[in-house]
C-alpha cells in the first residue's frame, strides 16, 4: 500500500491525501495527524507510513506509525519526481525531518511505551542485582532478567514491604520485562499495582505511574481486559486531575483512554 500524503502549513492547516483534518479543540494539528494515522493503522491491523512536508519549503520525510499510537522516523526518503539533470550528484545520507515533526515522533514513541528501568537511583545493596537484571536483558536472556526481577522483588516485599520505595522499584522492573516478552496483560497488571500504590500516597510520581500503567493498557486487546483496567486507568486519572496534578500531555493520555472504552458503545 502506498504512504499516505500528509501536507502541514505554517498557518496549522493539514490534510491526508488531499482530506482536510480539523484538530480538536486544545488539540495541535500534528497531534491530530498522529491520531488520525494512528485509526489507519488500527483499521489495517498493522503499521502504516505516511509521507509528511511539515510547511512550505521543509524537507519531506516517512513517518511511520503503528497501530498503538507509536511512531517513528523512517531513515530513507520518499522517492523524488524524475528531474533533468547532467549527472546526479551522488548522496546516502536522507533528507531532515523538521524538527516539530522529530520532537513529536520521539514524544509519541515515549508515551505509549514503557521507559527505561529503574526510574530512580537506587541503594547501593540494590546496585548488583539491577546491574545483574539489565546485563541480561542487554544479551537478550529475558526470560532469565523476569526471573530475577521477580526474586528480588519478592525479596524486598518480605523485608521491607510492599509499598516500600524499593520493592515498588522491583515491581516496575518486572512489569516492562513482561512488556520486553510480550505479555501485556502482565505489564499491565504489574504497573497498575505500582500506580495504584503511589495515587493512594499522593506521591509526587503517581502521574508518571499511571502513564506507564496506561502505556501497557494500551497495547491489550482483549475486550474485558481492556474494559476492566481501562475503568481503573480512568479512576485514577481522574483523582489526579481532582488534585490538579496533571499535565497537558498527562490530560490527553487520560482522554485517550476514555476514548479508547467508549468507542465501542459509539459503533453500537
């Protein structure tokens, strides 16, 4: 299937293959395209590529995005219309993407996948362990680094309980391992509980918690699954915008999960 044509002026004006997109209100046109690439790639049940000229005179460059929202840069350039020329100067290198359009792939990407582990520095007694969990991870034994995580965690939680700094820690590390292996509904479970711990404490890093949470959420697909820990996300998200905690971006991720629940009553 050929790359969809996605056209961006300096006055906020887009369009996809020639169709004017409207972004929503307090949305920006580039989130707009995203999302609207994103049901593309939804619809099609695998990733697409779009083509985009972010305003007059930038350089073309491919976006690809996937059907949960996530999104990168594609290194090699759409082909160019055949132009009269004595000899083609030679080049390997591919044409810059503007750098709204970069910023908004990478910000996409971090949004709707789960972050490096640990978060946080940790004690010096945990040093080895991390150490041990992410040099396996780094030589693809994942299976072994889960296994690990897991111990540890367990370790933590008799010695110092569950709601402890650093068994929580150990929790987040075995909920991206699950994501790292391909179990979602696992990655979700694990980083549910985190974010539930910290919301119920009002710690500061309860929002980036419940992003993560919402990270692995997004990629179930299940229907009662989705239903059952999309309701929690909701839940959650909504104490902290009670509590005036969230930021732009955590707002739109919040909306995105109340969009996702209800779009299957709006199809009914």
């Amino acid at each position: 299937m050929a790359p969809f044509a996605v056209r961006i002026s300096d006055d906020g004006i887009a369009e996809i293959d020639g169709e004017p997109l409207v972004a929503e209100p307090g949305q920006s046109v580039h989130d707009a395209v995203l999302d609207r690439l994103q049901q593309y790639a939804q619809q099609r049940a695998t990733a697409v590529e779009a083509t985009v000229t972010d305003g007059p005179g930038a350089a073309h460059f491919v976006l690809e995005v996937s059907p949960d929202g996530s999104s990168r840069l594609v290194d090699r350039q759409p082909t160019p219309a055949p132009t009269p020329a004595p000899a083609p100067a030679p080049t390997p290198a591919p044409a810059p993407a503007s750098a709204v359009a970069t910023a908004i792939a990478r910000a996409r990407a971090a949004a709707t996948a789960p972050p490096p582990v640990p978060s946080r520095p940790l004690p010096p007694q945990l040093a080895q362990p991390v150490a041990r969990i992410n040099a396996l991870v780094t030589e693809g034994r994942l299976e072994e680094a889960s296994a690990e995580a897991t111990a540890l965690r367990e370790t933590l939680t008799r010695s110092a309980g569950t709601e402890h700094p650093d068994a929580l820690e150990a929790r987040a590390m075995e909920a991206y391992l699950a994501h790292l292996l391909g179990d979602h509904r696992e990655a979700t479970v694990l980083a549910l509980s985190v974010a539930r711990i910290l919301c119920g404490a009002g710690d500061p890093q309860a929002p980036a918690a419940v992003a993560r949470a919402t990270a692995a959420w997004q990629r179930l697909d299940e229907d009662r699954a989705i239903e059952i820990h999309g309701n929690e996300l909701l839940h959650m998200w909504d104490r902290l915008h009670e509590a005036g905690r969230l930021t732009a971006a955590d707002e739109r991720l919040a909306h995105r999960v109340r969009r996702r629940l209800e779009a299957p009553i709006t199809c009914v």
